[in-house]
C-alpha cells in the first residue's frame, strides 16, 4: 500500500468496505505479506461475509483478529477456518504470538488430522516446537501414538524449514544465532527419530517415503556411527516386516554422503538395500567400478544410478554408465533405462552447464542464434587472432632484412 497516513488508512478501509467479497479476498491475498494496517482488518470483519472472514483466516497478520477468528470457529463446520488461521504464515507461536505454548500444546492434543498438518506445515512454527513434537517432549508430550505419528510425519512430509538450512528474516540476510540454533534442534530431533521411533510398518513405509522424496536436510551430526546404528535398527526376522525396513534401509543409505568413509563398508555389503543406498549416493573417478555394480546386481544397479546425480557430473564415469545401460537394454531389447538415462542427462545438463562435456557445449554453443552482440564479440576474437599473426609475421620479416 501507499501512504500510510491516518485518513488513507480510513479510505483504503472503506473503499474495501464497498468492493465486492472476491475482490477483498483477492487483495487480502496479494497483500498477505504486508504490514496493513488494523482498520483494514477491523472493517472487514464488520462485513460478517464468509469469503471475506475466509480470507483473513488465511491472510490476515493481526494476531488478535486471527486468534478470535479460530476461537469463533469452534463447531464442526469451522474446521476450515481453523486450518486456514493454523496454516497463515503470519500466525505466531510462543510468547508474543498468536498462541502462546500452553495454548499450543491444547491445540495439538485436540486438533484433527487436517489440523495437524496445517500447524506442523506452517513454516512460522519455531524449531524447539517442532524438535519438541519428534521427541515427543513439551509441546508433544500428551500427543497419543496416533497423533504423534501424524505430527511428526506431516512435519517431516510438509514443513519447509526441515528442507533447508536456517534461512535469515533479516533485511541483510544475516543469520541469528538463537533462530539457527532452534533450526538446527530441529533438524536433529528428525534424524533421530530414525533412533527412536516405532519398529512398525507404518513408521518404516512413511520414514522411507520422506526420505525417498528428499524431504529433510542432512545435518553434520549424523556420522557413520550413526548411520551404522539405524541400518542395524530397522532388521527383522518377521518376512513382512523385513520387506518394508529393508527399503527404509536403501533409502537411509540414499542420504549418506558420497564423501563418507562409510561407502567402503557398504560397497560390498552381503545386505543388497545396503549396496542399493550406496548406488544411490556414492560418487567416483573410476568408471570400472560400474562395471563391478553391474555384474553384481544387473539391471537393479542400473535403475538405481539412473538417479544419482554423481555419476554425471564426470564425463567418463557418465559415458561408461551410458555403455552399460546401452548394453543391457540391447540384451533386453528395451530401452526404457537409456531413455531416462537420456532425459537425467538433459535435465541436468539444463540446470548446470558443468555437467556438459567440451563437446557438448560447442554442439550447443553452435546451435544458438546469433545475435548482434555475439557476432561483435566473435569478430574482435578474429580481429585479434589476425594481428596476433600480423604481428608475428612482421617479426619474421624484420629478423631477414636486418
């Protein structure tokens, strides 16, 4: 908005007053980061209009408005206007919020299951909150196992923070201390739930699927001792238990980083979700080594490596990956595996020129229009290359006359 004097604030008021609920519901919107002021708000709920009182749920900034707005809400069919105020990312938990941790900590052990997933999805949620829900500790200690289960998986699957280190507020983006650290709680308090969670089917199926889909960052405390723990963890000698912890294992492995020591250990594994999670992450000089992953588990090997990014990054380990997908799709005669070779290949190469060989970039270089600015630039490179030659020819000249 524009001028924020006191009769501006007074006529942009009225002037919402008047248009029409889609039109409000519309700025509220576009405005939702903005700091309006609270005569907007306070004239808008006059209205009593359904989308409009909707879309201060969702948009509104004044903590009051948004808490009186959930507390009205409290029948059955208020559900929605609950999530949309739980969700607004101008909503504020803690001590100066729209909820203070008491009130919090009640929310959680009442809210329903879309309830659930708009608070612990709300990137506003502080890192000690949710750290405190993967614990099952403060705000989440009364949580029973059904509503545990829900908070921690709906964070893990939803909330923004886990999937990236602390992002700054800050005008200058500089990073404070107090928010990093809550952030990085946070973080750990996830990965340990690999530690602590319940040796069940359901929480396997769900920790592999958020970890398959790269959901959480890997934070720095997650050695190989660690790594090492939850791999030994999640085993069963119950055959149906077994199929699910075993793809929670590959997908463990997925995240371990291709520098770790830890790979050596897992190359060779006798455990082949083990080797599958090394396949997906490790990273080399040596394309021989895709030659021995291939004899050892065939297409499997080539399914997997189809989605590490590693084994692009090098022009020959990349080649001899694209030898062996060739020739095992030619034994098979299908070539579904070298076309998504070929479109991993293209999707990287499009977002990073670095994974393109020399001669793919002047392939793609040559293949660009030509523009007047390339053309100048290509001639001043010819016009120096020649008086390069001019000059050198001249020198030549000068040593047989003198």
């Amino acid at each position: 908005m524009g001028n924020n004097t006191k009769y501006h604030r007074l006529i942009e008021a009225k002037r919402l007053f008047l248009s029409s609920p889609e039109y409000v519901y519309d700025f509220l919107e576009k405005h939702a980061d903005d700091n309006l002021p609270s005569e907007i708000f306070e004239t808008l709920l006059k209205r009593n209009n359904e989308l409009i009182t909707f879309g201060l749920a969702r948009f509104c900034n004044n903590q009051e408005i948004l808490k009186n707005l959930f507390i009205n809400a409290s029948n059955k069919d208020g559900e929605a206007i609950r999530c949309a105020v739980l969700s607004n990312k101008n909503c504020k938990f803690g001590i100066i919020g729209t909820f203070d941790e008491e009130e919090l900590k009640g929310i959680l052990e009442r809210a329903t299951e879309a309830e659930i997933a708009a608070i612990v999805g709300n990137a506003s949620v502080d890192g000690s909150y949710l750290a405190d829900i993967f614990k099952r500790t403060g705000i989440g200690e009364n949580l029973n196992d059904d509503k545990w289960f829900l908070c921690c998986i709906n964070a893990l699957y939803l909330n923004p923070n886990l999937k990236q280190d602390y992002q700054s507020q800050a005008p200058t983006g500089y990073s404070q201390g107090w928010e990093n650290y809550e952030h990085g709680k946070a973080i750990d308090a996830a990965w340990q739930l690999l530690e602590n969670a319940p040796l069940t089917s359901k929480w396997a199926i769900n920790l592999g699927h958020v970890l398959s889909y790269r959901q959480i960052i890997l934070p720095y405390s997650c050695d190989d001792d660690y790594f090492q723990r939850i791999f030994s963890r999640w085993k069963s000698d119950d055959s149906d238990l077994e199929k699910h912890f075993g793809d929670l294992r590959m997908w463990i492995g997925a995240y371990v980083p291709s520098t770790m020591k830890l790979h050596k250990w897992m190359l060779n594994h006798e455990d082949k979700h083990i080797r599958f999670g090394h396949y997906y992450s490790f990273g080399t000089n040596d394309p021989s080594e895709l030659e021995k992953y291939y004899s050892r588990d065939g297409r499997d090997f080539i399914q997997i490596a189809n989605s590490n990014n590693n084994l692009f990054s090098r022009v020959e380990v990349r080649k001899k990956l694209r030898e062996i997908i060739d020739k095992d799709c030619s034994t098979r005669s299908d070539w579904f595996e070298l076309d998504l070779f070929e479109i991993q290949y293209q999707k990287l190469a499009k977002n990073d020129p670095l994974y393109l060989s020399a001669e793919d970039r002047e392939e793609i270089e040559a293949a660009q229009p030509v523009t007047s600015g390339i053309l100048k630039e290509r001639l001043e490179e010819l016009e120096s290359r020649l008086m390069e030659q001019l000059d050198q020819k001249m020198a030549k000249l000068k040593k047989t006359i003198f």
